[in-house]
C-alpha cells in the first residue's frame, strides 16, 4: 500500500452544507459569541483549524460514528456559508497545515491502535484530493500527529509510535518524518518510554520547528520541547511530576509560536484537573496555573492562539461542567469566560484572524462539529 495515491471527489461537487447560526453572551466580554453547526453527522472530534489569506476557513476533524471519518469543512469567506466532505474512513487524530497555495494538507493516524495502524498525509493538489502512507517500519502508529510545512511546502509530521518495527521491543516513542521533496527521513526525537501521546508542532518564521510533547509515564511524566535548528535537535523539561508534588501533568497539550519565535504551551494537570500554559523567553520556561477543572476528559486537546500583541489565548473543555472556556492574561491576572455549554468544548482548535477568536470544537451532547467566533477584546492586555 506504500505510496499508493486515493483520489477524492472534487470539494464544491461532494459538498453537503450544514448552516446555523447561535448566539451565546460571554461571561467577562464586553463581545459576543457567534456558534456555528457546521456538520451534524456526528461529534466533529480532534479538529484542527486553519485561516488562510484570503479569510477562508479550513478545518480537518473526525467525526465518532461507525466508520470513524475523516472529513474537511471549508467555509467560504465571500458567501459565509459551510461545505463539508469525507476523505477517508477508518481514521483519528488529524492535524491540518496550509501551504503557500493555501492549500490544505492533513495528516492522520489510522484508527486504533491494532498491528498495522499507519500514519498518512491527504493534500489538495489543486485538482483532487490525495493520499498517501507515510512509508515506515512502524507496527503502529497512534494518537495525536502534528504536520508542519517548510518554505519548499514540504512537511513535516510528528506522530507516536505506539509500537516499533515488528520483532523489536521499541514502543511508545516520539518520533518525526520529514519528506526532503525525493524521499521521507524519519527521526526519533525522544526515544523515553511514553514520550509523545500528546504531541503538537509549529514553524516559526526562520523556518525552525518547535514540538512540544507529553510523557506519559508514572515514573518520568511531564511536558518536552524539542527544537529543531535545521541541524540539530535540542530537547528540555518545561514541567513534570518533581514540580508538581508527583502529580501527572501534560496531558491535552497544544503549542502556538509567537512572531518572535516564542513557544507557548498549554496542558493539564490530569492528577488534579487543572489547566496550565507555560512560555519559554530570553531562553526560560515560566509556568503558571489558570484555573482548576471539574473533571479531565480523555484523550482531549487544548488550543492555543497568540494575538497580533504576542497575548495568548487557551481553549479548553471543563467536562465536569460540560463546558468550552476561553482564557487569556487580563493585566495580572487570567480573564475566563464560557464559550459554549451542554458537553460542547472536547477537542478543541484556535486561530485568531483579522481580530476575531474562531474556534472549532466538538458537541458530545447533540453529535455535531461547531465553530464558535467573536471579536477581539482589544481593552484587555498583560
């Protein structure tokens, strides 16, 4: 199967789209969210969104029914309506990147964790849609992935490698793959037991990717970050267990750049639920705790957005409450509000565009992908 090109239906002639409009007051917002249905096929999971140029929205996410589809929304900026389509069944835990055609690419690993479960890249070819496995010695290939592109629109995939070549006791690695435009080359950036369940990635402007991980494991867990200079891989602790009075933290992480080439990382203390962002500047991780949870979801994601002030905003789903808040620094403190509610919030994803907060989200409650958006509070600042 190795290579092997699937092609797709055009998008505008395989769309169905699924339109409504909510409105919901934000606690501690002087603004006003807007939320979309935009697929009710199913609870729209693991989404990854993305805004291109020209204000068009693109989200890849997996929807929970019986052939755990892999499906692309795309919302037209000029009409402001929803399209969605499927691309392939049998899939989880998606990541989407654009590339200077602002063209979508998504990587994605089979679903479940049974011998032979590969990773995979989709792209948009500007014709049809393609897909392909990425070629490793891999037995299988599980949870969260993250793709970048390079300069040339290469990318880059980070992904776990739940089990190592058969034969092998190598398991539960993090690892990356790197297409150099003639072949892919595959790197293991942290060969640890139980390094990279969580795994999210970003470039900066310099072309330097950034990838913050969790370990998982009751020993050693914590959150990493590895950076890539083009030559060599640079690995660090941001947190763990010994800062935490041995509680396990790292779960639900999701990472953002800065225009500085920043970091930003936002997770969950899964021992005691409570919500974390760290920031390394000046070359030193600072840490800091946003607000405690009712309850942890599993296997969720944060997301995490920086405005054009360098101001991060983190999404994140209190499933003991069943809701989707927003948090983002408010002078010397954390500023917190409600986005949605009813078991809406689970795997979320953020982009701030032209001064308006989207996010993408699933409902458990009514099986549904929704998209909620409001303006900037441009009278909140650190």
């Amino acid at each position: 199967m190795t290579g092997v090109m699937t092609r797709f239906p055009k998008p505008l002639s395989a769309l169905s789209a699924v339109f409504l409009s909510l409105s919901l007051a934000a606690a501690g917002s002087a603004n006003t969210w807007q939320i979309e249905l935009v697929d009710q096929s199913g609870p729209g999971r693991f989404s990854s969104l993305k805004i291109d140029q020209t204000g068009n929205v693109h989200i890849a996410y997996i929807v929970d029914d019986d052939y755990h589809t892999l499906k692309y929304a795309f919302w037209d900026h000029s009409n402001k309506r929803w399209f969605t389509m499927a691309l392939a069944a049998g899939a989880s835990f998606c990541d989407l990147a654009l590339d200077s055609k602002q063209r979508p690419h998504i990587s994605y690993a089979d679903y479940g964790t049974g011998s032979g479960a590969k990773l995979r890249h989709a792209y948009w070819d500007g014709a049809e849609w393609q897909n392909r496995v990425v070629p490793l010695n891999s037995d299988v290939i599980g949870y969260y992935t993250s793709i970048v592109l390079d300069a040339n629109d290469n990318p880059t995939i980070s992904f776990y490698e739940y089990r190592g070549p058969k034969g092998t006791e190598i398991a539960v690695r993090m690892r990356t793959v790197t297409w150099n435009g003639k072949y892919w080359e595959v790197h293991t950036v942290d060969g640890d037991n139980q390094s990279g369940k969580f795994n999210s990635m970003a470039i900066d402007s310099q072309g330097h990717r950034h990838l913050a991980y969790a370990n998982v494991s009751a020993m050693i867990g914590g959150v990493r970050y590895a950076f890539w200079d083009g030559t060599t891989t640079k690995l660090e602790i941001v947190d763990d267990r010994s800062q935490n009075n041995t509680e396990l933290v790292g779960y639900s992480l999701c990472m953002a750049v800065d225009s500085e080439g920043n970091p930003h990382v936002t997770y969950v203390n899964y021992s005691r639920p409570a919500v974390k962002y760290a920031v390394r500047k000046a070359g030193r991780w600072s840490v800091q705790s946003i607000e405690a949870l009712a309850g942890t979801a599993y296997p969720d994601r944060n997301s995490i957005a920086i405005d054009p002030d360098g101001h991060p905003y983190i999404g994140y789903y209190d499933p003991g409450r069943g809701t989707l808040r927003l948090a983002h620094p408010d002078h010397e403190k954390w500023s917190v509000e409600t986005v949605d509610g009813d078991s809406s919030g689970f795997t979320s994803s953020m982009q701030i565009d032209r001064g308006v907060i989207w996010i993408s989200y699933s409902d458990e409650a009514n099986g549904a992908l929704k998209v909620a958006r409001r303006e900037l509070d441009r009278k909140s600042v650190v």
